[in-house]
C-alpha cells in the first residue's frame, strides 16, 4: 500500500497568489481529514469528509479556504488569496475500515512570502 | 467533549536510559487513546492505540502505554532509549461520537543524548 500521498511536498509561493494542495487517500478509506500545523496553534483539523461528503469545516480558518473531494480517490485544499499567515506544514489523512486509526501523508510544507 | 495534555514540552534522556512521556485526557465518552510519532520533516506515524481491551498497550520501536482510567493518565514509555527516537510525540484521544476526529496534544520533543 502506497499510504496517504500529497502533493506538493513543498511550495514557495507569493502572497495572493492562488494555492492548491493534493491528496489520493489509501485506496477504501472513506474519512479523508485535512490538517495544518504550525509551531504557535500545533495540529488543527481544518475540515473532514466522509464518503466524499464534507461533514465538519469548522476549523477552516475563513473564506479564502476551500476543500473538495470530488471523488474517492483525491481531495483538494485550495487557498485564495494565499497570505503569509498561511505559511504551515498541511497533512491530509485518512481512516478505513479500522476505526479510530487514522494514517497520514508527510505533509506539503507552504511558505507565503 | 474531549482534551488532551501533554505535560512536558520537551524531555532530554540519555541512550540507553528509559523514556517517560507523560500525558493526561478528559472525556465524556470512553476513548480511544494514541500516540504519534513525528520525526523531523516527516509525517505523523502511529505509534499505538488504545481501544479499551487491555490496558497495557504495546506499539513499534519498543514503546508502550498503559491507560489508568482512575488517573486518566496514558503515559508513554520505553525501557531503554535510542539515538533514532528522537522526535516529536503526540497523544491523541478520540471519542466514540467524534467521527473519527482526533484532538492533539501539543507535542513533547524528545532529545536523546549518546
């Protein structure tokens, strides 16, 4: 099993420039979970899906957030207008049929200059 | 609702010597308990998991936890340190009605010395 995958591993971008962030889930998760962390706020769940359906978006920090996941296989989170602020590491994981156990991807590093 | 605290930011052990990485929940519901591992750069790897069978719980590298419900306590250990432990550990605690979400503690670096 190729685990959780992400991309970009990492992405220096301008501030308000448009950013997008990828993720296949392990093949048969259903729950696909978008994280962020940062030295100052640590881990934050940003939104979660469930069969493709988006359940929680409250951590989502405003509108210039956005997450799909058009299919069962890959997640997008979009950030538009990117800001400095942004600037984290942004994990998306995944759980299956062992409930509880959720299995992340090594992150996609972003910096706002 | 669910809480997790990690009581040290940061623990320093020499190889060789145990490691103690302590952590504290509260919960409404009976839960289920983690510990991740994170080494520099990388993503977050599942240590072990409590899902209330035993109480003595045994991961990967050596680690184990036990979960004291009358302390509500999950404590990490380990009986004799490596050099490649060394990384961030976080204790996790989901609760049977959250979906599946997962609230972190805030992370214990740990250091081993040679």
């Amino acid at each position: 099993d190729a685990g959780v995958i992400q991309s970009p591993r990492h992405e220096v971008t301008e501030m308000g420039q448009e950013v997008t962030l990828r993720c296949k889930p392990i093949s048969g998760h259903n729950s696909l979970f978008w994280y962020r962390q940062t030295m100052m706020r640590g881990l934050e769940l940003l939104i979660y899906f469930n069969n493709n359906v988006p359940i929680d978006d409250s951590g989502m920090p405003e509108d210039r957030f956005s997450a799909k996941m058009p299919n069962a296989s890959f997640s997008t989170l979009k950030i538009q207008p990117s800001e400095p602020r942004d600037s984290a590491v942004y994990f998306c994981a995944t759980q299956g049929g062992d409930l509880n156990t959720i299995y992340f991807g090594e992150g996609s590093w972003l910096t706002v200059v | 609702a669910q809480s997790v605290t990690q009581l040290d930011s940061h623990v320093s052990v020499s190889e060789g010597t145990p490691v103690l990485l302590r952590c504290n929940y509260s919960s409404s519901y009976s839960p289920s308990l983690f510990w991740y591992v994170q080494h520099p750069n990388k993503g977050l790897q599942l240590l072990l998991k409590y899902t209330s069978a035993a109480t003595l719980v045994k991961g990967i590298n050596g680690f184990e936890a036990e979960f004291k419900k009358s302390e509500t306590s999950f404590h990490l250990t380990k009986p004799s340190a490596h050099m490649s432990d060394a990384a961030e550990y976080f204790c996790v605690v989901s609760g049977n009605n959250q979906g599946g979400k997962l609230i972190f503690g805030q992370g214990t670096e740990l250091s081993v010395k040679p």
